[in-house]
C-alpha cells in the first residue's frame, strides 16, 4: 500500500465517488450519529478496529454500539443523560463512545492517568447516570463513583470490578439490529482553565465536521490509520478514531506509545495515516538509524500533528526522512484554527499555517479588533456556528468571557504575516503543554503550597527538546526547612501521590524569595523569561 509522496490533485475520498443518493444517505446517517451504519450495511466485512485488545468488522462495531444503547436504555438512561467512559485504548471504548452518539446520550471520556479524586471531580460534574471503565481501572474508577452519587450505574469492561456489572455480560444480552429511534448525542471533553478547575466543553459532532475533516485527509477504500494516542483525548479522539471510522477505513491502535513498535505497525499494515504529537516525533528520530532503516514507512502519506509546539530542526529532519507527508494544525478542544502541509512549511518554517477562511483566525488586540500583519498581538479563533459551537458546562459566565463576538482565544500571542500566514510567539496565559498534554500551573501550586516545607511556589513550563516543556516548580520553602536534593525530590513524591504523574514536576529549584505582584499574583512569565534566558 505504498503513495506518492509529491503534490499533485487530492484524491477522493471513497465517500465523494458516491452518487447523490448514496451522498445524501450518508449525510443523514451522520446527523444521527450512524456513519458506521453506513459503513456497516456497505461493507460489512471490512475491518475496523485492530488492537491488541481485540479486532473488530465494521459490523461487529456497528452492532455493538446497537447493544451499548439498548443496554444503557434497559438500565434507565434516556437521551441527554451523561455516560463517563473510563477505558483505555480497547474496541470497547469506541463501541461506547459510538453508541451514546447514536443514542441521544452526552459521553464524556475521562483521562485515565488522572487520580480517582481527580476522575471523581469529573464523573461528578458531567452529572454521570452511568459510567463504564475497564477493570484494569479499578482503583482509580471506585474512587470517583464514590464521589459521584448519581452514577448508579456501573458497568466493568473486560474483567471484574467488585460491585459492578459485566460489560461483556451487558451487550450480550442485547440486539444488535439497527434502532427504529437514533439520535445524535454529543461528546463532552474536559479543559481546565487558569483555575486548575477541569470544565466541560460541550458540543455536537456535526455532519459537515467530519465530512470536511475526510476531504481534507484524502482518504481512500484501502487506507489504514494508526492511532497512537489515548482516545479520551480530544485529537486522537477526533482525528485517530472519528474521522477515519466515519470515512469507513480501517483504525490500527496502539495500547501505549512506543516509537519502534509504532514502525512495526506502520510496515505490516501498511499505514497510510496516523496523528502525533512532537515528542512521538523526538522519539522516533532518536531511534538508531539500523531500527529506522529496517522499516518500510512508504505508505505513509498523512502525518498529522498538532497539540504543542514543534521544534523547527525536528519538524525538519522528520520531513527529510518521511518526506513531505507531514501536517500540522492549529486548534483546541473549543474549535479548530489553521493548518499546513509540508512544502509550504519548509517556505515558512515555524508557521502554523494559513486560516481557511481568511476569518478563521484573527491577530487582534483585548477586543478582538484585527491587527496590521507583523504586529504581535492575541490569537483569537473563530467559534463554529449552530451546534458545532462550544460551550462550558454549567457555566454560562465562562461561556459568555471566552466569547468576544464569534471569537474566542486559548491565551496565545502571534502576528500573521503579509501572507497571512500566523506564527505564535508566546503564551499569555500560563498553560504548560508537556507531551502534547495539558497542565495546568495553579493546580500543582495549590497541591505543593499545602506541602509543611513549602512557603510559597509557582509552577512554570520551560522548553524541552523531548516534551516541548517540562515542568519546573519554583518553591519558596519555609524558614526551618533545609531546600537541596532531598526537598526536592520529596516534593516531587508529594506531587506524585495527589495529582497525575504527568501534571508533577520534574525539577524543583529554590529560592529566597518568590515575587508576587501587587495583585498578589506570581508574575509567571518572567519566571519563564528568566529561566529561558538562562537556558533552563
């Protein structure tokens, strides 16, 4: 399954070789959630999903996602009740997540690395009537249904949970046959903010989403995608499992990221596309060059990536060695921005791409009022219209700040060049990308201030070739506590045993005196510059 890596016209995707009727067909199958009926009916022997976990035919997908709804009904859930999935990357948890879009059912997947008490806070907010987890999950997912009492319904994937029913035992109970009732559901992902409080993003997945994320991949009938990322994440839930399950191609997927086994997969099944973050890339080009050589990674021709900034010279020898198959985007979990292809990166290295439409992506000032290309200012992004507009969950006041007109901003700072391409600069607000995974400064803060040694301490991102940023606490400790390596690495331990190890720091320095403005807040960004001017 091998592609040619140059430009040339896109290919169509199967779906466009439709004709009006079948078109048509398929539309309305994605406005009630059953793009893999389509599929199901069309081809129902093809493989969707393959996973150590398990394969599954788009048949069998299609019919359990069926069962999933019937079950959860049976169960008393009815449509616009909330469904929290904890799992990890196994067919089930598409099965789940496909049937609560069918089923008029509000899903909301849950970031497994997370404490009990942190996915407690979740299961509890989304206001869950049920929640599925696999039993690999089983401390943490006890935890949170103890501190959600609406979540009555508990069902265990994959082995038991004390107390919970069997998901297997569930679904088997249930027809597969196609619902006389669907309706579109919705997905509803978790951001923090500055607060370190998570908030719902809730909206619908829209026909027109996801017909327009198939055009722009190309997809054909015999492609293969890899998913290399958790799917309770927003990308790889949208562009690893979304799109190429409802452009009816097959889902390869990877349980944990490894560079060397990610090759592997690329060459058995021929890979065609797949998203990534940075640091996968670091990874795979620290691999010695024998283990690449060894790889046939021809058929690749769409790697997507986004989720953090890219280092320039790694971004560069990536496209050297795979060629100019690599595409990068600009978005969030509250709507997409910019995107670009390799060739006209390599003309402006460290863009992120050209806003399409023109309005998509603004550089304006405070009120969103565009500004003269060159000039640095606020990266404001354009809301989708109608039900692909977000919202914050339970809270209209969030909802109404983020806006300004249809804008609204994740805190990053950029200028649009004469030919309007956006290249950001900086952040103003104080969010730290490690990984391509969020983390959320005032959240740790609050986790090591209620440390005995601890006075004062702020947590701030400083650059990292491997993770893009990497956590630093800097920590005031109080008069009698002795700062070296053994606080620091106690804290660091304290850190561990209240949040997600990917949220803790992974250094600690010392200081005297930690400044605060008059606003009684820490001035994070001249941490920052202090520590980049340092070379830290």
């Amino acid at each position: 399954m091998s592609a040619s890596r140059s430009g040339g016209p896109r290919p169509v995707t199967e779906a466009e070789q439709l004709d009006g009727g079948e078109r048509e067909r398929l539309l309305r199958s994605a406005e009630r959630g059953l793009l893999l009926t389509h599929w199901a009916q069309d081809h129902p022997d093809r493989t969707a999903i393959v996973s150590p976990a398990g394969n599954r035919t788009f048949a069998e997908l299609d019919a359990n996602a069926n069962r999933v709804v019937r079950a959860l009904r049976a169960r008393g859930l009815q449509a616009g009740d909330s469904v929290a999935l904890m799992c990890t990357n196994r067919p089930e948890f598409v099965e789940v997540w496909a049937g609560c879009l069918r089923g008029g059912l509000r899903i909301t997947p849950v970031n497994w690395h997370l404490t009990g008490e942190e996915a407690g806070y979740i299961v509890d907010d989304c206001e869950a009537k049920a929640v599925v987890a696999a039993s690999s999950l089983a401390d943490a997912a006890e935890v949170a249904v103890a501190a959600a009492p609406r979540a009555e319904v508990r069902i265990a994937i994959g082995g038991e949970i004390e107390g919970w029913e069997s998901y297997e035992a569930a679904v088997a109970a249930e027809s597969g046959d196609a619902l006389d009732d669907a309706s579109l559901g919705a997905t509803m992902l978790y951001t923090s903010g500055t607060t370190g409080r998570p908030k719902g993003v809730h909206r619908q997945t829209v026909a027109a989403q996801s017909a327009a994320a198939g055009r722009l991949y190309g997809y054909r009938e015999d492609d293969a995608h890899l998913c290399t990322g958790p799917m309770y994440h927003a990308a790889p839930l949208a562009f690893s499992i979304a799109v190429p399950l409802s452009a009816g191609v097959t889902v390869v997927v990877m349980e944990r990221w490894d560079p060397a086994e990610a090759l592997r997969l690329v060459q058995e099944h021929g890979i065609t596309h797949t998203h990534m973050v940075p640091t996968m890339f670091h990874r795979l080009l620290q691999l010695p060059d024998a283990v690449r050589a060894a790889h046939d990674v021809s058929s690749l021709r769409h790697i997507l990536h986004g989720a953090a900034p890219c280092p320039v010279h790694v971004k560069q020898a990536l496209i050297e060695w795979v060629g100019p198959v690599v595409y990068e985007y600009y978005a969030a979990t509250e709507g997409l921005g910019t995107s670009v292809d390799s060739e006209t990166w390599l003309t402006k290295p460290g863009t992120v791409g050209k806003p399409v439409p023109d309005d998509q992506v603004l550089v304006g000032d405070e009120r969103a009022e565009r500004l003269p290309p060159g000039e640095v200012g606020i990266v404001w992004l354009k809301a989708p219209a109608g039900p692909g507009r977000f919202e914050y969950y339970k809270d209209g006041a969030k909802t109404e700040s983020a806006y300004e007109g249809d804008y609204f901003t994740l805190g990053d700072m950029g200028y649009v060049d004469e030919d309007g391409y956006l290249f950001l600069t900086d952040r103003s607000a104080d969010l730290i990308i490690t990984g391509g995974v969020n983390v959320y400064p005032a959240e740790v803060d609050a986790v090591l201030l209620e440390h005995p040694a601890v006075a004062d301490a702020a947590v701030i991102g400083i650059p990292d070739d491997d993770w893009g940023e990497t956590v630093l606490a800097v920590v005031e400790p109080k008069p009698d506590a002795e700062a070296g390596d053994a606080l620091a690495t106690d804290l660091i331990e304290w850190c561990r045993g209240h949040l997600a190890h990917f949220k803790c720091p992974r250094r600690v320095d010392f200081v005297d005196v930690l400044t605060r403005g008059d606003n009684g807040k820490v001035a994070r960004h001249r941490l920052r510059a202090k520590y980049r001017a340092a070379g830290a």
